[in-house]
C-alpha cells in the first residue's frame, strides 16, 4: 500500500491543475495546412449525419411531397401530415445538423484566412466553407424560412441568446453571397483521390438553382449557361445515376457522398459512426425494409404511363423509380426493363397478383452486391450517395428559367434542354415546350431526389396540390395543415434557448 | 489479579488504572495483570462493551468481574472521522448494526439498509442477479446522478457494491449538514459510513454461515398468444385499411408459434456461504473473512458471482495504534440485457426452427417465399432470447479497496493519526455477438462482433488528522483539525471489432481490416481538503458542534477551485436538568438543532474545456475513403462551480416506558442551491449537447420517525422497530431554462416526465384521459390538434373547451414516495428466533410502459388484454381500439400510463432454531443455527407490472428524470432459503 502511495500522490498544489490527456484542444489548434483541411472536412461531416442526409432529410422533403404517402404517423410522416409541431425531432435533428455545417464553415472562413499556406490551397478551403454555409442556408430557408444569420464563430459573439431570425431577404442574400464566393474560389476539378469536394460547378450550379427559387430568371440562366455545353453531359443509362458503381460520374455536379463500411452508428462526429445511407429503408417496398415506409400515389404512377417511348413502350425512367404490378417491360440500353424489387422478385412473387400498391425503386441499387433487402447489412447498408444536383436537373432548371424570363412561352433553348433530357430515354422530343411539360418532366426525371416538394413551394402550390388531396392518407391525412404550415415549426430548443422575444419568434401556423 | 466476563472468560487489554493518578496497566492475553497501589487505594477496571468497575485493593490477588455493557456498546455512534456517544450526537445520524444485517442475504449490501432508517430511500435496480441500488438520502438535491459518499473504514469511496454485506459492522447514514459537513464538497447527498467486522482480544472464533435458495418471478404480465396476435393485427389492419398479412391470416398456423415469456422464465438458485475466524492477542486483533456468493438469475442467461476477501488487523501498543483493513472482492456478471425486447419475436414466429436453431423466421420450413415483411408485417422483429443465448457477455470487475491508520498519542489527549486509504479496480468489460442464425429480421445479423473494454482506477487518499480531547470538571471539549488529499485516476481500453475470422471472440483474432476504434481514455481528478471541528459539551447538558471544511477541486477552474463549507448544531440533554429530575414519564430527553452547509462537484473531468473532435468524418475519392475531419462539437462551460446545499435540522430524542421505548424525530429543510441545471442552447450555436450552468434550485421538506419498543415476557424476547419519513420535493429555479422534459419510455420519442418550477423532480406530464369515444362524431367534435380520432379512440380531457391542444396536459403524479415506511420485528423464544421486515411506500406513481408496448407498438407482441379492444360491439371498455395507424394519436403521454406505485410487502421474514446449549457442551462447538428465510414472501400492490420497484432502468438511461418509468425492469423475485450457522 506505502509503494502505492509513492507512485500516486503528490502533495503540491499542482496536483489540483489535471489538464486533458485525451483531447485535442482549439488553443493549440489551426496553425497548419494539415489543419485547414482537417476542419474543412469537419465542416462537410454534418451532411453524413444519419439526422440529415443518411437518412432523416427525406423525411422533410420527399416524404412531404404529393407523390410520397408515408404509412403510419410518426416522427417520419409527421412534417408530411403539416404536423411538424415545434416539439418534433425530424425538425430539430435537420436544424442542428444544418447549424453544425453553418458554424464549422464559420470556424474555417474565420480562423484558415491566418494560416500559413498555400493561397491556391487556402482559397480553395475558404471557397468550400462559403459552398457548405450557402447549401446549408438554403436548406434552412427552404424549411424553416425564417432563420438566425450566423457569420462568425459563436465563440466571437456576445450574446449567442439575443440572436434574431433574419428576414428571409436577408438570407437569400447571404446565400448568394456565399455561393459567389464559392464560385469565385473553387477548382472546376479535384485530384482523383478528393472527388467529391466542392466545384465551381458545384457552386454556380447552385447559384442558378437559388436565383431560380427567387424567380430571378435570367440571373438563373446565365449562372446555368455557364456550365452546360461541355462540362456536363447526361449518361447514356439514366439508371447509372442511381446506383453505387456509377458515382460521381459525368453528369453528376454534387454528390454527398457516402461509404458502407459496416459502422452501424449513428452521429457524424465519431470514429465508428456509420456514414452510409440509411433512407433506403424508408423508399423500399413493404416487407423489404424494418421500417414502415410508404407506397406512391397512383396519380405519379399514371403520369408516367401517360406517354410513351418512341418504340411505344413504358418510360424506362418509370422502372427505376417505381415497383408496381405490371407485366409490361421495355428495352432499354440493351437491357430489358421489367418491374422488379428485392432479390429480383416480381409483383407478384413480393406481394400478390391483385395487389395495387405501388413503392418506391430508386436508388435501392439492390442489384449491387447481390442486395437482397434493404435491412441487409443494418443501418448505412448502403454506399450509394445522394445525387443533390445533376445535369439534367441543371437543364429542366434552365428550361424553367427560359420559358419563364419569356413570359411563360416556350424558346428555342428551352425546348432543347427538355429534349436532351428526353432523348436518353427515348421519348419523344418536344417542338416547344410548356411550364406543365417541365414540371411532368420534373416529376417523371427527378422523383425522389429531394426537389419535388420544394419546387411547389416555391410555385406557391403546396396547399392547392397537397392539402386539398389524400395524397398523405396513410399518415392521418392533412387535417393539422394551417397557413403558413408549408414550412416547418422552428425547434422548441430554439425558443427555449433564445431570449430575444422580439426578434425570434415561431413561424407562422405554429 | 485476574479480569474476565461474567462468564469467567479473560479479557485481554483491560485497563487498570489506580484512581487519581497516572498509574495504570493493562491485561494481558489470559486477563492477568500486575500493579503497585497501596491498601485500600481503588483501581478503576474497564473494557469497552462493559461496565466500568471501581475496587478498593484489599490483598495481594484481585479478581475482577465485568458486567457487559449492550446499551453502551449500541450508543456509540460513528460519525466523520470519529466515534460519538450517542447522547453528545447533535447531528442526524442513523444506524444499522452487524445484528440486523447479518440475518439475511442480500445480493448488495445497499440492500441492507433499505426500509432501516428514516429518510433514506433505497431502490434496488430490479431483481437482476448482483443489481445495485439507487440510495438517496432524505430526496433528490441534485439534477446530476450524484448519490451519497461512502465511507468504508476510513476509504472514500463511490459504492459499497464491493462489501459482502456479512462483513458489516456497523453502517451510519450522516443525514443532516452539521453532521456531514465535515466531508464538505461530496456530502450533499449525504454520507454512508461502514464499519468492516474487526477481531476481538481473545481466543480465535470461527463462524461459518451458508445458505441455499431458489427464486423465482412474482408476477408475470399476459401477452399475446398466437391466436390472439393475429385477432389484434388482423383487426388493426381492417380498420386502418391495410391489406392483412399472411401469417395472421390465410397462412395463420398455431403450430409455428412462440410463448416467450414463459421460455424466459425459470426457477434459480442463490446461494451464499461466509467463513470469518477472528481472535486477538495481547497488543492485537485480526480478523479474516471469506464469501461467496452465487445468484442465477430467473430469466434465462443471466447470472452473477462474487468472491470477497477480508483481512482485518489491528495492533495497540501503549500510545501507538495502528489498524489495517483490505478487502479484494472480484465480481463476474453475465447480464441478459435483452429482457423485455423478447416481445420483439412475434409469437406467430417459433423460437426454434426445424433443426433446432434459434430463429425468427419460419418461412423456409414452411416452404413460403413471400417476403419476410409482406409475410409476417412490420416491425423490427428479433429472437432476443435467441440473441441472449447465443451472445457472450461477461463483465469482470477485481477491486482492492485497503487503507492503513496509525496514530500516536503526542500529549495527553492530544492524538495524531495518519490514515492512507486506497482502491484500485480492474474491469473488464466483454460481448462478443455471432454472426450465426436467421435470428434478426429474417436475416443473419450482418456482422459478428467484439466490444472489449478494459479499465484500471486507482484512487488513493492520505489524510493526517490532529485530535484533541480532554475533559476539565464539567467541561468536554473534542476538536479535530485535518487535511486530505485524494485523487482518482481510471485509464481504459478497448476494442470494437467486426467479422470474427472463423468466429474466434477474442481480440487477437482480429486484423486491423476489422477493427472499427478502439477508445479509451485516461482521467484524474484530485481534491485537496483542510477541516477543522469542534465539539464542546457542558455538563452533559449542553451540546455544540460546529466544523469547516475547505475543499479544492481539480474539476473547476483555479479561481472557482475552492468552496467552504462551513457547520454548526446545539444539542440540549433536557433529562439531565436539574427541573426535570422528578419527572420520570420521559427520560433521556434531547433537542438537537442544527444548520450546515455542503458542496456537490458535480460534473465530469475536464468539463470546461472545449476539445477538438478527431472523428468528424466525410468521404472523399474516387475510390471511396473515409477522411477523419477535426470540429468543436461540444459546447462547454468554464464558469462551472461547486452546488451547494444548506440544510436545517430540528431533532427530538426521548425513551418511555422505562426505556422499553425509544424515539427519534427529524424534521428538515434542505434547499439546493446553484444546483448544475444542463442546458440547452440554442442548436444554431452548433452545439447540441447541454451545458452544465450554476442556476437551479431545489426544496426537500420532510419529517423523519424512528421508535423501538423492546420487552421480554416470560422467554420471550422481542423488540418492535418501525420508522417512517415523509418528503415534499419542490423544483424552486432552473435558471430560466425551459421545463427539463425527460422519461422516454418508447423508441418514438415520447417522454413522460417534466421537470418544473413548483414541482417534483421528474414529475408526470401529460394528457388526463376520459374513457373512449364512443361515436365519430363525438371523437370529432374534440377538435383534437395532434390527432384525428375516431370512434373507440381515446378520449382527452379538454380543459379549457377551446379543443384538444397541449395546453390541455396537465402534471399527473410524481415518482417520488412522499410516504416510505419499515416495521423490523424481532423475537425469540427459547431456542427459536423469528424476524419479520415489512417496508412499503405510497404516494408515487409509476409509468407503466408495457402497456405503451402492449397496446400500442406494433414492432412486435401484444398484451393478451389488447383483444379486449374497443370494437363497435365491444363498448364497454377502457382499452382503445385496434390500430397500427392510429390517427387518434392514442399513445400520446397521459394517465393511461400511469399506475400507484404504492406498495406494502413483506421484504425478509426468518425463522431460525438453535440447539440447545447441553448439545452443544456435549459437541464441543458454540453455536449450531438452522433457519429458513423467505424474502418478498407478498408484496401488497395495484401494480399490474412485473414489480413495483422499478429503479431507473428506463429507454433513457438512469438519469433522474426517468425514475418511475417502467420499461419491463427485471422482475424482482420471490426466494426462499435454507441457511446453516456454525460457530466455534
């Protein structure tokens, strides 16, 4: 016991001074180069929060539009039934997630500008900071619409309690600042072993995106003439977009990307979280998946079996995205295309010959590594990154902002990018173009890839197309919707936590 | 001369001394003893435990008879550092002796004390083999999870899990701040002193005490045979309009069903066998002890064991003393931590598959190839029991906890004591999962895995202590003056890895393509402490105590560092008045009052830093790759201080009855003060964890009984203790931070609990529920804002008639008894000996969250009780209708809920028989025993779960604001008992 003694006191005053062994702590942090790019993808990590987009963001996009009917009411369908009450998680969770991104670009766009580096590198880092703050803003404003700007490290500001929302004008204004920024200081390309790090494509791709939300027309269009010709071109396979061999491919502008490594974790910030995707379960047919998931409403379904190939077969585009029950099948890129789910049952084998409920396809990428469902493999079972911006996406956003800056009437260039879109799957060209043709084109090209909701959003057709429908019958329906409900509650944490009564308040409807 | 008891046996070590003077020796091994002193001089004999004997020298030889002293023995009281007759005691004290723990076998020694003493709740964590306790000492003063400090003989110590209850020999619960604060900065929930059983001077004693028993469940909930799974799933589906699924319907087949609960069940043993040989010689004592203890636990694949060891040494020589105690217990627990998830299999899914193997699919030997999903429904659907089975857990903890005093008497009274306490651990914490059978989901769990943690804690304490003591004519005066130095320091490592090669479990099986971390960590805190105490008594009438202590702790910042906490009491001995000399109605009258204030350093190492976080990752590359990314994630708070709770005590002593009856009574008021409140900020700072800031409060009221009534008629002996305390818990700041909202008792986020000002800690919040709906057209008129109800939908109670929103929750109970009660009987009759303990509460309320599962949750089973669902036949009901969807939001928090968790029940009965003393003269040995004991023989309860005493086991952890909420703790067992004691 005495020995003992001898190895472990110390009878000086010392003693009472134990610094931290185990931690890296900011004092002795962002001196170096090495640091600036440990922070910079500090700074991307919240994207990989399975609270954002592994896998809860689909639940406050497109499980909340008119294609999507969440079965059951819950933390998952409640933003969907206007039911994001103030004291919900989905919110809360996507809010945070989205301020981590927010304040660890503050931190680089505050701290890097004094490192000892490279410019190129250092401005490179800085640009990326200015693209993940803009994204992460103009998730914000797209859900929760009134929102605190927050420029600088939280640690710089007196009073982090007496933060006001900001007029949305005011952040649409910090979003394009950003993304110019962005614009202005990011490479048109990484080294192969940094694929997936922000662009100026990347950036000016969304600047015409955010300039189109805010129905500035031409301002969108030439953001998107600058990278469409030959920086991008579509795949020849629309359905390479949707699957793990395919990343990153020529069509793709950003990708969150993503890696199955087993990690089952949750969180972004841990050795051993997982940052694989984990909404798959929530797309796939029932009984494929341990979770509830949803069924699509027949009016998407119909939309797309509206028209015909131009060897007069189903749109192969309606395979990818849709399992339903069907013995039609095309040929497409060689292949031939038939409705087909998990371990590649058909309808019938998965459900019953008279079934009529119709479920989601994309992105279940269950043919690679021989997938059988989609709870194979447990949480971020899948690598398959989230495409957030694509080319053909970039060409129906121009379209849209063409017709539109004409007044609503169709144009040469416009009726060009529907066609490019529409050719890779062989349908038949348009000779002009109307805004219902691009929105159907929208909805047939772009279905679960997070833009269906917002583009009513933005067109101001939320409660016409959602809240007067039994698109949402599955979750109890849309009877809590109340103006203003479009958007989400802001957290309760938020209410709770800031003490400026005056300056931040709930949103309207809550 | 010679000095023996009244039995004629030597007493080694008593002091002789010639009255009026310094002359004095003591008694050798055999009681002999020399000294000069004059004819007709008096000797003054004495020996603690016995009656002090003055003898006038008349010749050369003296024998000496000592009359044992029970009464004395029991009225010294062990307090912080130190030892106090109980009539100079000013503080709050309470105590529990060898006598009553020793009867019964406890899997943890905190159980000990449960139901003993006035104004201390202990709840065990379930009835899980080895399960500890949560002891909290007249109420929550705290929003952390902070529990007592423990003091086991001289250590400072966080738990007394290590003590085998056996070797217990006295345990003091300080209760009020003039009796604490003299342990400053970790008293303020209290403190719990334990004595170890040392040797006595005499000849060698050998006690050998084993038992063996069986426990088995008290009560078991009905769930859902196959039969009525499908009824309820079936009907779910027609109301919600969802197609029904095979199993349930056209393919239902009762051969291919599972009865979990009751496969999960069984009858296990526990046994215990203690073996102590203690004795003494002249200038010393010893004792030695050995236990082991064995509980199986009655759900399947669960058990626990534990060795202790003892040694227990004391030497005096004239001024010098000096006592070492060490004690090396070594724990093995193999929880089954998947109890009540084993509701998961849905009972139309066999346990076993067709070869044997545990399974939750049976579509391959029922030749189906539709999907799992499509086929049986959804839900997470698991074979828990077959997971448990096949998992391998272990949990190993070695613990060393010793410490060595010695003190020398530098002057006369004047006494100087080193004391070196220390406790090292080592643990090691292990599961290794399979990769084995279909027995998750339909599918082999993708990935076998090891999680392997190994931890080494040493904590040591040095604390040299300066007494004084001296009586001049009616004056007594005792001061103490200290100072300590503590620090605790645990180091770990581990190993999570996937893919066993070849399902090999340990670590070196694994390369470094499976490792997925390996964290550790390595942390010390330290304390440094100066204390000082002074107890004054005038004429054994008026009593004074007041102490300081400073404490500086190394888990807040150099200038926040050190609190003070100072202490005072007063004590009135009114029966020793002159005025009350002839009134004999009442005797050994005491008032105590005292105040006192005490710290609480309750936050984690390095707290109030900021640290960079190494692990914010994203992927980059064409070929995929993981890149570490460095944030601050975690918001922190430098301005963290001590919490600091002040405390008022009243007491009244007094015996009755010619002391057949003896009373004690308490009342107090201890308000928590500064108390950490976590805080949330806003998420837009980034930071989503809560903070800890100095800004809470928090009332604790109560009133505090203690009466023994004890008296012999005839043969039979028998004494009556009953105790009872009340508590009034009141929430009276948080800081400005919104209402703490905790108790999750589902996997969807609903929480049960509300913490607020004006109220309990963790009180019950939500809807008050007002039968069912009976028609669609009332559910509608309830304008219901969270759901859309229907007929045979729950029914809220709407208060304010502007329709249901949440404004209309209300707070429907707390889970803290503001009534506990124990009634301890003793008796013996000849060669027989009986006890009885009862203890109860009342007052609380429990969250039955079974019934959220067993009503309501579709990720598996169904209470039998779900297929009395309102149906529009079926009307006369208090269970809501059939559904998955539930539009009418039904589970949503409210009394539904919520059960009493009032309880009465008989915690220990035994009956013992001693043969008689001719038998044992003619076998030579002391004492032969034989008893049979039964514990939890009934409990009296409304509670329809497993247990009325449910811990705070619940979804989110064990904090305090999940106390109550009953997510399917371990039922605590019946058991019974067969024990044998031999003594020689």
């Amino acid at each position: 016991v005495l020995a003992v003694f001898a190895l472990n006191t110390n009878c000086s005053d010392s003693v009472l001074n134990q610094d931290n062994p185990n931690d890296l702590v900011p004092t002795s942090f962002w001196q170096t180069p090495e640091d600036a790019n440990k922070a910079i993808i500090g700074a991307y990590s919240p994207f990989l929060a399975i609270t954002y987009y592994s896998r809860f963001e689909i639940f406050l996009s497109d499980y909340r539009d008119d294609v999507v009917n969440g079965f059951n009411t819950s933390d998952r369908t409640a933003a969907g039934a206007f039911n994001a009450t103030a004291d919900r998680n989905a919110p809360k969770w996507m809010w945070e997630a989205q301020f981590r991104g927010v304040s660890r670009s503050n931190d680089v766009l505050f701290y890097v500008p004094n490192i000892e580096m490279d410019e190129t590198e250092k401005n490179n880092i800085i640009g990326e900071a200015h693209f993940i703050r803009g994204l992460n803003y103009f998730n914000l404003i797209n859900n929760f619409l009134n929102v605190p700007i927050i420029k600088t490290p939280i640690s710089e500001i007196a009073a982090p309690d007496l933060i006001p929302q900001a007029p949305p004008a005011d952040t649409w204004a910090l979003i394009e600042e950003d993304l110019k920024m962005a614009q202005s200081k990011l490479p048109s390309s990484w080294p192969a072993t940094q694929t997936g790090r922000a662009t100026y494509g990347a950036a000016t791709g969304m600047l015409g995106k955010v300039y189109l939300y805010q129905k500035k027309y031409d301002l969108a269009k030439a953001e998107f003439a600058k990278i469409m010709g030959t920086t991008y071109t579509l795949t020849d396979d629309y359905a390479a977009n949707f699957t793990e061999e395919f990343e990153n491919n020529v069509e793709s502008i950003f990708e969150i990307q993503l890696i199955s490594d087993g990690n089952q974790g949750w969180g972004a910030d841990s050795a051993s979280s997982g940052s694989g995707s984990a909404y798959q379960a929530d797309l796939a047919p029932v009984g494929y998946t341990n979770q509830n998931t949803m069924r699509v409403n027949q009016w998407a379904l119909d939309l797309f079996l509206d028209e015909k190939t131009i060897n007069g077969e189903i749109d192969p585009r309606t395979y990818t995205t849709f399992f339903w029950n069907t013995q039609d099948s095309t040929q497409y890129q060689g292949k031939s295309l038939k409705s087909r789910t998990y371990l590649n049952a058909s309808y019938e084998e998965a459900f019953s010959p008279t079934g009529t409920n119709i479920f989601g396809n994309k992105y279940a990428d269950w043919e690679f590594n021989g997938k059988k469902e989609s709870r194979d493999g447990g949480w971020h079972a899948s690598g398959n990154n989230v495409r957030l911006l694509r080319y053909a996406d970039v060409l129906l956003m121009f379209a849209e902002a063409e017709v539109m800056s004409n007044g609503g009437n169709s144009t040469q260039p416009a009726v060009d990018a529907v066609n490019e879109v529409r050719r890779r799957v062989d349908m038949p060209e348009f000779t002009t173009v109307t805004m219902q043709d691009i929105e159907d084109e929208r909805i047939k090209e772009l279905t679960f890839e997070r833009t269906r909701y917002f583009d009513l959003l933005r067109w101001g057709r939320v409660k016409s197309r959602i809240v007067e429908s039994d698109f949402k019958s599955e979750s109890g329906g849309t009877g809590s919707y109340k103006p203003g409900r479009e958007y989400l509650a802001i957290p309760l944490s938020e209410l709770d936590g800031n003490n400026n009564d005056e300056g931040f308040k709930q949103n309207p409807g809550y | 001369g010679v000095a023996s008891d009244e039995s004629g046996i030597p007493l080694a070590g008593a002091n002789i001394i010639v009255k009026g003077t310094t002359n004095g020796t003591q008694t050798d091994f055999d009681g002999n003893f020399s000294i000069s002193a004059a004819k007709g001089a008096t000797l003054v004999v004495s020996y603690l435990g016995y009656i002090t004997k003055e003898i006038t020298v008349s010749g050369t030889s003296l024998n000496v008879s000592l009359a044992e002293d029970a009464s004395q023995l029991d009225e010294v009281v062990i307090i912080g550092y130190g030892s106090q007759k109980k009539s100079d005691l000013t503080g709050s004290v309470a105590t529990v002796g060898a006598k009553d723990i020793e009867k019964y076998t406890y899997n943890d020694a905190s159980q000990a004390l449960q139901g003993k003493m006035a104004g201390v709740n202990v709840q065990a964590q379930g009835g899980a083999p080895g399960a500890g306790s949560v002891i909290t000492i007249r109420g929550t003063g705290t929003f952390s999870n902070a529990g007592p400090l423990y003091v086991i003989d001289g250590m400072i110590t966080g738990s007394m899990s290590n003590i085998n209850p056996g070797d217990i020999a006295t345990v003091s619960v300080l209760k009020d701040a003039s009796a604490t604060a003299i342990y400053g900065s970790r008293a303020a929930n209290g403190v719990v002193i334990i004595t170890t059983k040392k040797g006595k001077k005499g000849k060698i004693s050998i006690n050998l005490d084993t038992s063996f028993g069986f426990q088995s469940v008290i009560n078991e909930p009905q769930w859902a045979d196959a039969t009525q799974y499908a009824t309820i799933v079936n009907r779910s589906n027609d109301a919600d309009g969802v197609p029904r699924y095979p199993a349930n319907d056209t393919q239902f087949d009762p051969n291919y069903s599972s009865n979990l609960y009751d496969d999960s069940f069984r009858s296990a043993s526990v046994s215990n066998t203690s073996l102590r040989l203690s004795g003494g010689g002249e200038h010393s004592v010893y004792s030695l002890s050995l236990n082991q203890f064995d509980q199986e636990g009655i759900i399947k694949f669960s058990e626990f064991k534990r060795t202790t060891v003892r040694a227990n040494a004391g030497l005096d020589k004239g001024k010098f003393k000096m006592e070492s105690t060490i004690g090396l217990t070594r724990t093995v627990n193999n929880p089954n931590p998947y109890f009540n998830k084993e509701r998961n299999l849905l009972p139309t899914i066999r346990l076993k598959n067709d070869a044997g193997e545990w399974s939750a699919d049976d579509r391959a030997d029922r030749g189906i190839t539709t999907a799992y999903g499509a086929f049986y429904g959804p839900g997470t659907i698991a074979n828990e029991l077959g997971i448990a089975a096949l998992e391998e857990r272990e949990n190993t903890i070695n613990n060393v906890l010793g410490n060595i005093s010695a003190s020398y008497e530098i002057l006369e009274g004047l006494t100087y004591k080193l004391n070196l306490g220390m406790e090292a651990a080592s643990r090691n914490n292990f599961t290794f999962s399979p990769d084995a059978q279909v027995i998750y989901n339909g599918t082999n769990k993708a990935t076998s895995q090891l999680n392997e943690t190994n931890t080494n804690s040493l904590n040591t304490l040095v604390e040299q202590t300066l007494n004084y003591s001296k009586t001049f004519g009616k004056h007594k005066v005792n001061a103490l003056a200290g100072f300590t130095d503590q620090k605790n320091n645990s180091r770990s490592l581990g190993i999570v890895a996937i893919n066993a090669t070849n399902g090999i479990s340990t670590a070196g099986a694994f390369s470094k393509d499976n490792l997925q971390s390996a964290p550790g960590e390595d942390i010390t805190s330290t304390i440094q402490s100066y204390f000082g105490r002074l107890n004054y008594t005038f004429d054994d009438k008026y009593l004074l105590t007041a102490s300081i202590r400073r404490d500086g702790s190394s888990l807040f910042r150099e200038e926040l560092r050190f609190g003070q906490f100072p202490s005072f009491a007063l004590g009135w001995n009114l029966s020793n008045e002159k005025f009350m000399e002839n009134f004999d109605a009442l005797t050994n009258i005491k008032l105590r009052a005292g105040y006192g204030e005490i710290g609480s350093n309750n936050i984690n190492a390095y707290d109030i830093v900021p640290t960079i976080n190494l692990f914010s990752t994203y992927v980059l590359g064409d070929v995929n790759t993981r890149i570490s990314g460095n944030a601050v994630t975690r918001g922190t708070n430098s301005n963290a201080f001590w919490e600091t709770t002040k405390t008022t005590n009243f007491g009244l002593e007094f015996n009755a009855l010619n002391s057949r009856l003896s009373v004690t009574m308490d009342y107090f008021i201890k308000k928590s003060e500064d108390i950490l409140v976590d805080i949330q900020l806003p998420l837009y700072t980034g930071f989503s964890n809560t903070i800890p800031f100095n800004r809470g409060s928090i009332q604790n009221k109560g009133f505090e009984f203690l009466a023994t009534y004890a008296d012999q008629i005839g043969d039979l002996n028998f004494s009556v203790t009953g105790n009872f305390s009340t508590l009034d818990n009141e929430v009276t700041s948080l800081g400005g931070q919104a209402p703490i909202i905790g108790g999750g008792f589902t996997s969807n986020g609903l929480r049960g609990t509300r913490t607020e000002i004006g109220q309990p800690i963790g009180s019950f919040y939500g809807y008050v529920t007002d039968g069912i709906y009976q028609t669609n057209d009332e559910a509608s008129a309830a304008n219901d804002q969270e759901g859309n109800p229907i007929a045979g939908d729950l029914k809220f109670k709407d208060f304010d008639g502007d329709g249901l929103n949440p404004d209309d929750r209300r707070f429907l109970g707390s889970p803290i008894p503001n009534f506990e009660y124990g009634i301890n009987i003793t008796a013996d009759y000849k060669n027989f000996d009986l006890s009885l303990f009862f203890n109860g509460v009342a007052g609380n309320k429990i969250l039955n969250s079974t019934k959220y599962r067993g009503y309501f949750d579709f990720n598996g089973n169904y209470l039998a009780d779900a297929i009395n669902a309102w149906t529009p036949t079926n009307t006369n009901t208090n269970v809501p209708r059939n559904t998955q969807v539930d539009s009418g939001f039904n589970r949503r928090m409210s009394d539904f809920y919520l059960e009493s968790g009032a309880y009465f029940r008989l915690r220990n009965a035994q009956i013992g028989y001693s043969l008689p003393d001719d038998v044992m003269d003619k076998i030579k040995l002391q004492k032969i025993r034989l008893y049979l004991s039964a514990t939890n023989l009934f409990t009296i309860s409304d509670y329809s779960g497993y247990y009325p005493e449910v811990g705070r086991n619940s979804r989110g952890g064990t904090s305090l604001f999940n106390a109550g909420v009953d997510e399917g703790n371990y039922p605590t067992p019946r058991t019974f008992q067969l024990g044998l004691q031999v003594s020689f």
